[in-house]
C-alpha cells in the first residue's frame, strides 16, 4: 500500500503562507516576567554599538520557560534570544567562546522545544521574525513587511531577511498545488498535472523577480562588512576567533564547546521542497552525472546527501519530517518519463521542463546575489589587503599588533587567511583566491553545479540541450576578444571569477572545497 500523500495541517504548514507560522509572529512576549528580555531585544543594537550588551546580559536573571504557553510565545523568546546570543558572541572586539547562564539555560529549553537548534537559524531571523504593516493586505508583498528584530538597526539587515519572508509567503500556495498534482498522478489524471505544473513554474518566476529587488536596499558592502559577520556560526570559525566553538554555559557542570551552523538560506524549507517534487538530485560538488561513486557506491543516494540532511537539522522539525514524508511519496518526474516514453501528452512534457527552467533560472539569480554580495567584497577586501601589504608598506608600519585591526570577525579572516603572511603584492594575489569564509565552500562551483543539476531531469531533448548550455566567458588576453569595455554583470562577473580562480568562499553553513574529500551539496 502506497503511504499516502502528506496533510499540510499535520506539520503546521499553511497552505497559504507554507512554511511561515499560522499565526503572525509576536512582536512581544504578553507576560511581563520576560520584560527584561524584551528591554535588551528594543536596546540590542544601541548596546551592541556601546560594547555594553555582554556586561547587561551577564547580570540578567536566569528565566525560566514555563511562563510560555503557546507556540507563537516560544518562537517569540527563541529569535530574542538567538539575537542576544549572537550579538553576545560577535559584538566586541574579539568573538566570546562562551554563552552565559542568561541567555544558553532557557535557549537550550526553548530550542528542544521547538526542535531547532540553540543558534540563529533561516526560522529566527526570517520565518519568526517579520509583521505586516498593515494586516489587510498580503505579507508577500515586500513594501508591508518590516522585521521585528535586527542586529545592526538598518535597513539593509530588514530588507535582507524580508526578501526571503516575502518569497516564502509568496511560494507557500506552490505546496498544495505539487501535493495535488502528486495525489492526480495517483490517479493518472495528466490534465490535472499539466496544470499544476504550469502554475507552479509561473509562481517560480515570481520568487524569481522578488529576489532580484534585493539589490534595491540592500548593499552590498553593508551586508559584508556589517550584517553577515553576526549571522556566523560557531562551526569552523577558527580563522575568524573561535577555533573550538561556543560553551553555552547552563549554569550546569561539565558544559562543553559546541559548534553550529550559522544561518543560511540552505535552511529554506520551500528550496528543499522544489527539488523533491521535481525529482533533482544534486551529488558531490566536483562530480558529475555518470561518476561511479566513490566507495559506499551501493549506497542509497539519500544517505549520501550529507549537506541537504544536515541543513534539515536546522529546520522546525515538523518542517523536516514533512520533507521526508514528501521524499516518499514524490512521483511527478516519473510519471512525466512514462508518459514522454510512450509519446502521449507532450504539454505534459513541456510543463514539467518548463517548471525545471525556472528553477533553474532562479538559482542563476542566486548566483548573481552571491556573487556581488559575498565573492566581490571578499575578493576586494583580499586584494585591498594585499596592497597594503607590499614590502614599502610593511617597511613603513610600524611594528607590533598597532598595524592590525582591532577587531575581530567573520569579514576581517576572511581577508587575512589570504594576504596577512604574504612578502609580497604578487604571492598576496596569489592566495587571494585561496579565501575562506564561514565555512570555507568552494561557493561557485557548489552554486553552479546545484543550478546545473536542476536542468538533468529535463525529459525533452530540446529542453535538455537548452538548460545544459555552458554560460559564455568574456575572453582574457587577447586584443581582439577582449574584456568588454563596460563593467561586467553580476553574472557575466560569476562566471569570469570561476573562470579565473576559484574564489573558496564559504556561505554561512558548510564547509567544503574542491581539494577536499568532501563535496559540496553532498558529502561522505
């Protein structure tokens, strides 16, 4: 007997708003015993810039759990106190390796309660941390979206985790429309397919538009050298400070360094659901389609995909059991392959390729933000530094710690792991493409080998040869064919940086490089 196909309302997913809570997100907790918390989350970013928040926090009072009762007041001291937990870590001049009784006892409560882990996950900064300006009207509208707690107080940090609010509420209709068109293959209805095949790839280029407005308020620069140092992690953060971890000190004996994940967009439960039902696999980063698997060949490719169940682990965990649940059932790119191979139904075909290109088309605008938002500052910040470390300049610094920076940081060791040993401009440059982040990712070749991926499942020929195309590089050197004379586009600029040297970037939550045993969306 066939399991049978997933019930949103058994996972507390909405059918209209899908992975967003039910009920909008408090802006405060109703009972005034947490008005303490409250007070340093309105004063968190005035403390942060005074350097006062870890004297605060130490001498606040240990709280206790059971004056919350429903969901939305878990959520609500879940995001408080992962903002006061990363300002506290990352908001002096060097990281803190220890969280205080404070804020890790009733965040380690309050995060097995909600089963997510003690750390600022996509659901603390983005699914429980936003409210419409006005109820009324939609909240996938970017223009009646505000956040309800940031770190940094601007608006490139609320306009950064509002993009992601506005797609997934505007993406949420598109998991009742794939679980109907799974449940109409049960029932070899194609019509039904067909057609809610269409509608989702007109949804996908939808997201596709509200992620490209994220350059209208955010920039670039602010969002590197400013937001996303406080969105690490503590997993691989040695570079930047943190080379065991965190202790979240409970005020308990024997408590010991972990390491997490920091926020990411990997953590998006609506990506993860657009690939299961489309039927995409995504393998090693490095390896491509046709590869005999390295040792453990026989093993099932689920198991294999490390990075994507290691991503779920940072999810709600309703929301993972439900994507699970969707892995069992997902049949769509089956019955598409039964129906092109006995040459019936043609529009079906169509719709389900069509539905791949724009997915596709949507991770090549992911790349294009990654690219100027991550890959070109880091890049700069590298080569800045290279220069500043030519033999004249080391001869004209003075000596001792003085020449270096105060602070310390995720966007500062991400420059310094490239050109701070280096004797000269020439060998800075040279280790300027050897850059490691959060985690250190090879993130190009992981982006562009995910986007590459989506179009495999392609069942049309025609439709196969236009997703696998290879993007054209401008050409390098030559008089004739050289580089255009206009500043490149952000994606023409993705392309001649994987081209030219593979800039290791990490994202905030994996840490993979070519050279590694292990891959990128998958590892063993």
């Amino acid at each position: 007997m066939l399991p049978k196909i997933p019930v949103l309302a058994d996972y507390g997913i909405s059918p209209k708003h899908g992975f967003l809570p039910n009920e909008l997100p408090l802006a405060r907790l109703p009972d005034p015993y947490y008005n303490k918390w409250e007070a340093v989350a309105a004063n968190l970013q005035a403390l942060i810039l005074s350097r006062r928040l870890r004297g605060v926090v130490d001498r606040l009072p240990v709280l206790s759990t059971v004056g919350l009762e429903h969901d939305a007041e878990w959520r609500r001291a879940y995001c408080i106190l992962c903002f006061m937990a990363h300002g506290y870590i990352w908001g002096g001049d060097s990281p803190s390796d220890r969280l205080p009784p404070p804020i890790t006892a009733p965040l380690l409560e309050i995060s097995a309660h909600l089963e997510v882990p003690p750390v600022a996950t996509y659901a603390a900064v983005c699914l429980w941390n936003f409210k419409p300006l006005f109820v009324d009207e939609g909240v996938d509208q970017l223009e009646n979206l505000a956040t309800l707690n940031t770190l940094t107080g601007s608006l490139d940090e609320s306009w950064f985790y509002l993009v992601s609010v506005a797609m997934e509420a505007r993406g949420g209709p598109m998991i009742a429309i794939m679980l109907k068109a799974m449940d109409a293959v049960r029932e070899d209805d194609a019509e039904t397919v067909t057609a809610c095949l269409c509608a989702f790839a007109e949804r996908l280029d939808d997201l596709g538009v509200l992620l490209q407005r994220m350059h209208e308020q955010c920039d670039p620069n602010m969002f590197y050298h400013r937001i996303r140092p406080f969105l690490a992690g503590s997993k691989n953060m040695a570079d930047a400070g943190l080379p065991h971890g965190v202790i979240y000190d409970d005020g308990k004996p024997g408590a010991e360094y972990r390491q997490y994940s920091g926020g990411s967009n990997a953590q998006s439960s609506l990506i993860q659901f657009f690939d299961i039902v489309l039927g995409v696999e995504h393998r090693p980063t490095g390896e491509k389609a046709g590869d005999t698997p390295p040792s453990g060949g026989d093993e099932p490719s689920a198991a294999r995909h490390n990075f994507i169940m290691e991503m779920r682990k940072y999810m709600p965990g309703s929301h993972a059991r439900f994507l699970n649940d969707v892995s069992a059932v997902a049949n769509i790119r089956q019955y598409v392959l039964v129906h092109q191979a006995a040459g019936t139904d043609r529009p079906l075909a169509i719709a389900y390729d069509s539905c791949l290109a724009m997915l596709r088309a949507l991770r090549d605008k992911h790349i294009a933000i990654v690219t100027r938002y991550i890959v070109v500052p880091s890049r700069d910040m590298a080569r800045a530094r290279s220069r500043s470390r030519s033999p004249v300049a080391v001869r004209r610094a003075a000596p001792g710690p003085t020449a270096r920076p105060k602070t310390m940081n995720l966007a500062l060791a991400s420059a310094r792991g490239s050109a701070e040993n280096s004797a000269s401009p020439a060998t800075a440059q040279a280790q300027a493409g050897k850059l490691k982040g959060t985690g250190g990712t090879a993130l190009i070749s992981f982006l562009k080998q995910a986007r590459d991926e989506t179009g495999e499942p392609a069942v049309e020929e025609w439709t196969q040869r236009f997703l696998n195309r290879q993007g054209r590089v401008p050409g390098k050197n030559d008089f004739f064919f050289g580089k255009p004379a206009e500043p490149p586009t952000p994606e023409v600029a993705a392309a001649v940086i994987e081209e030219e040297d593979e800039i290791e970037i990490g994202g905030l939550a994996g840490t993979w490089t070519l050279d590694d045993d292990v891959g990128g969306l998958c590892s063993y």
